[in-house]
C-alpha cells in the first residue's frame, strides 16, 4: 500500500484547504423527493463516496427556483426549508473528512417545459434548442433580476446547511451559459450584444452571492473550455478563460473546467452510445422528447450509436487541452473533468500542469471507493463509459448500469458493510 504521489497532497481552494486532488464532480441523481427535499436514497449514493475518503464532493445541480428545475426528483436549494436535508448530507461528508460544494443550477431552456409543468421555459433569448425541441422566450428584466436574487438565496441556503463552498454552474448550456454565449444571447438590451454585456448577468449573479456569503466563504465557477458547437456562434476558449480571468479579479476562488452544451453532440461525456441509446428510450426521459426525435432516435439509433461512437469515444482527461490554457491564464486553482479512470492519468494531469486537480463522476459511480482504491493502488471496478448511467438521469436513480460491474461494485461495498458490521459487533 503507498499514497505517494501529488493526488494525495494537498491544495486550497480560498481559506479552505482540501486534502487530496480528485472530486467527485456533480451528476445527476434522481433521489431527492419530487419536491427537491433530500431523501436517504440520495445519501445512500455519496456515503461510500465520502467513506472512501473522498477530499471535495461536488453535489449534483440544486436548483434554484422551481422554474429553473430540469428534471424530475432533482434535489433543491430554493429555500430555507431545504436546509435541514441539505445539512444532513453536509454531515454525512464531515464525517468521513470530506469538503462538499452545493453546485446552483437553474436549466434556463434546457428542459421539457411542459414535462416539468411550465408553461414556457426562459432563456437570454427565444433561440430553439435543437436537440430537446424546446422553443424559449426571452426572460424579462424583472425576472432576470429575480434570477439573480434567487442564486444567492441557493448559496445562502447551501452555506446554512454547512456546505464548505459553493458552485456556479455556468458551463453545459445552462442558463447562464445561455447568456454568455453568442449564439443563444441574441439580447439587445444591457445583458446581450458585447461580450461584457453578455458577462453582465453571471456578474450580477457572483456579485449578489458575495453579497450575501461574504468573501471568506469558497466560492467556484464550474464553466466549458469551448461551447464545442461548430459552425454556429459558440465561445472561443479565450474567451471562456477570459471571463474566469475577470471573475478571479472579483475574488473567485476555483474553476472547475468541462466542455459543451447539450447541443454540441457528446464532446462532454464521450464513451460508447449502443447502451445509450437504448436506455435513453426504454427507461430515460426520451419519452418526453416530440414524437417526430423520439422517432427518428427509435429508427437511427444503430447508425446514431455507431456514428458518435466513433467520434467521441473514450479517452482519459479529454478536457486537459482546455484546463491548460486556464492554468496559464489564472492563478486560482482549476480543475479538470473529463473521463478520467485511471491513477496515473489524473496523477499526469496534475504533474505536469495541466491542472490542480481532477473530478470524476462517471468512474466513481461505477467505484465508488475510487479514490481511496488510487491511493492504495488497487483496482477497483472500471467504468466501461457505457453512458447508461447518463441515458437514465432524470427518470431513474443515479446508478451503474453496466451489470457486470455494477455486480463488482456492489460485491465490494457488501464486503465493507461486513467488515463494518463485525468491527461494530453485530452479527
């Protein structure tokens, strides 16, 4: 057994000092209520996380106000009534000596409007997002002022629940990603046209957070290092790091870098698609899709799953190209997320500059003891980057649905419970 290696040292992220160099980086979970309240379902999911000593849970997104939810059993933070759940997994984390980060989300156009009962969904614009159907309006000035308000309440409520720190998810599409990109910001008031002006809302989100947690309290920005989106207005990767390089001017404390908009294909998740497809139409949310894509993915998902496949598939720390110009350009921590599997990937990654740290989600579903089997240098189970588990987020809990090792996995866990069980004295 040896925890030699830099994913085992430390690093800080503002005043807080996080113990080791891999996070569990956020994913959906589908285990909260159907109102956003934390169940013991979902604290089942990140306890063997936390156990295995993981240094920085990320949470999946909490939305921040009920328009801004996604997907169904999405978990909450739109109010002080979701503090007590909230508290609960904060101290399940604590527990084993983790640091967890609330990551505030609200979908903006992303989302089957009329699946999660809105009457429209909002955007930076009425721009159709092509791949879910949806046709947006644009928000209007009292709204986007609400908005706002409505993210640092989500903060304020992560921090009254004893979260370590916060993320704003402004990467994948979302909305605020909505905002900053060209192509979806066709605005012409002060939030749309110029770049600053296309800046100005996730400024007025950052500033009214700090506002009310303060500038001691650990504050990150989860963003893409391209929209990934050709041959249409995407931002650059210099002006993705552009707008962190201002945030950090502002006293942003870490960046988490990923890639892509649901729009883009798969660039973010890359892996196979076979299982995908398949799940995303038996048991995912493509039932909510309009009749005419949930046809045309029944009758071209062979040539679908074959054609991504090959070009995105698999590989580990895909988005190092990208976190290394944020590197260059900042001197707050980033970290990097992005298929990483193995120890001595992410351990490269970190070595040699291309990051501070690595987050995983998909590998720590699959193992969950990850990060304790890196350290012990022992293989666990291994993700086959089936995105099975992805193709079920929204409809079904988050889980490994590869059998074979989700098999693995839960033999593993079985064995800890055992040990736990007669380490405590109970038969």
């Amino acid at each position: 057994m040896t925890e030699n290696g830099i994913l085992f040292t430390p690093f800080k992220i503002g005043s807080l000092t996080i113990s080791g160099r891999v996070c569990k980086t956020a994913t959906s979970e589908t285990r909260a209520t159907e109102d956003g309240f934390v169940t013991d379902e979902l604290l089942d999911f990140y306890e063997p996380i936390a156990r295995a000593g993981t240094p920085m849970i990320i949470t999946g997104n909490l939305y921040v106000a009920e328009e801004g939810k996604s997907t169904f059993r999405m978990c909450g933070a739109d109010g002080p009534d979701k503090v007590t759940g909230l508290k609960r997994l904060a101290d399940l984390v604590h527990s084993h000596g983790g640091a967890v980060f609330g990551q505030i989300n609200h979908c903006g156009r992303q989302v089957f409007a009329k699946a999660m009962g809105l009457s429209s969904a909002v955007s930076a614009s009425d721009v159709r997002e092509k791949v879910m159907g949806t046709k947006p309006r644009p928000m209007t000035a009292d709204e986007i002022r609400a908005t706002v308000t409505a993210f640092a309440a989500s903060a304020q409520c992560c921090m009254d629940a004893g979260f370590d720190g916060v993320q704003i998810h402004a990467g994948h599409g979302y909305l605020i990603n909505q905002f900053l990109s060209p192509y979806t910001n066709r605005r012409k008031d002060e939030y749309g046209g110029s770049f600053r002006n296309r800046m100005r809302f996730l400024l007025e989100v950052y500033r009214a957070i700090r506002e009310r947690v303060g500038f001691h309290y650990p504050l990150i920005v989860k963003i893409g290092g391209a929209d990934a989106l050709p041959g249409r207005a995407g931002l650059t990767t210099g002006e993705l790091v552009e707008i962190t390089r201002i945030l950090q001017e502002e006293g942003l404390d870490g960046v988490e870098v990923t890639v892509g908009h649901y729009e883009s294909g798969f660039p973010m998740i890359r892996g196979t698609f076979g299982e995908f497809f398949k799940g995303l139409m038996d048991e995912g949310i493509g039932w909510q899709l309009p009749p005419g894509r949930r046809a045309g993915v029944r009758a071209f998902h062979p040539f679908l799953s074959y054609f991504f496949s090959r070009v995105w598939p698999h590989s580990e720390g895909f988005n190092t190209r990208y976190s290394l110009e944020f590197k260059k350009a900042l001197s707050i921590p980033v970290i990097c997320v992005g298929g990483f599997l193995s120890r001595n990937a992410a351990e490269h990654s970190v070595k040699y500059g291309m990051c501070d740290a690595v987050s995983v989600g998909r590998a720590m579903i699959a193992d969950p003891c990850l990060y304790r089997h890196f350290r012990e240098n022992v293989k666990g189970p291994e993700c086959s980057f089936c995105n099975g588990c992805i193709a079920r987020a929204g409809r079904l809990p988050v889980d490994c649905y590869d059998l074979d090792v989700r098999r693995a996995r839960d033999s593993i866990l079985e064995k800890e419970r055992q040990a736990a069980g007669a380490e405590a004295g109970v038969p």
